[in-house]
C-alpha cells in the first residue's frame, strides 16, 4: 500500500484561492480542507503516480465537517470518488446538502 501523498503548501494554497474558500461540495465558506479525490492508499490501484496522487488535479477544497468525512467515507469504503459521488446529491439545493450529507453519516454509522 502506497504511503500518505501529502499536498504541498503551494497547491494547498492555490485550491483556497481559487475556490475562494468555499466548498467544492456545500459552498459553505471557511478553512477548507484539501481532499485527495483518489486517496494515497489507493492511488496505485488506480493508476496514479505518487506525482499525480499529490497534484492539484487529485486535489479538492471542501469542509471538514460534514463534506470531507463524507468523502472519505464514500473513496474508502466504496471506492467511489469526488466529483462522481456529487450526482446523488445533485438534486439538492445547496442550503440543505450538509444536513443530507450529515443525515447520510448518521445512517451509514447505524447500520455499522
Ligand atoms: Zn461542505
């Protein structure tokens, strides 16, 4: 299993900038959290070099909470990555995708 490919401080920084703080997957402004889209351990598996793991293109600003937690649930544990996974979220107005994301949190721990 490939090691953690942290972002660098330069792409961290390029991504808050361009997304204006603002997450990729609520659009609720603040600290944004710099996702893999493809996480590290399992990059290898899909194709990607180290280089590519840790690029801007593998790289999306959100919230920690609840956005990233759902990410990461979501690439972990079913292999299904950002931005794919937004279509079933799609159908939502922006002011209450959070509360479904954390709806859907709930529901996945319960069935745990
Ligand atoms: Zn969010």
């Amino acid at each position: 299993m490939r090691e953690y490919q942290p972002f660098s401080l330069v792409v961290k920084d390029e991504i808050r900038r361009q997304q204006r703080n603002r997450c990729a997957v609520c659009g609720a402004v603040g600290h944004l959290t710099i996702h893999h889209k493809i996480p590290s351990t399992l990059s290898e598996a899909y194709g990607l070099t180290p280089e590519q793991t840790r690029s801007r293109e593998n790289a999306v600003g959100v919230c920690r909470t609840p956005c990233h937690d759902w990410l990461d649930k979501k690439a972990l544990q079913e292999h299904r990555f950002y931005p794919e996974v937004m279509h079933e979220m799609k159908k939502d107005r922006w002011y209450n995708l959070r509360e479904k994301i954390r709806d859907r949190l709930k529901i996945d721990a319960m069935m745990e």
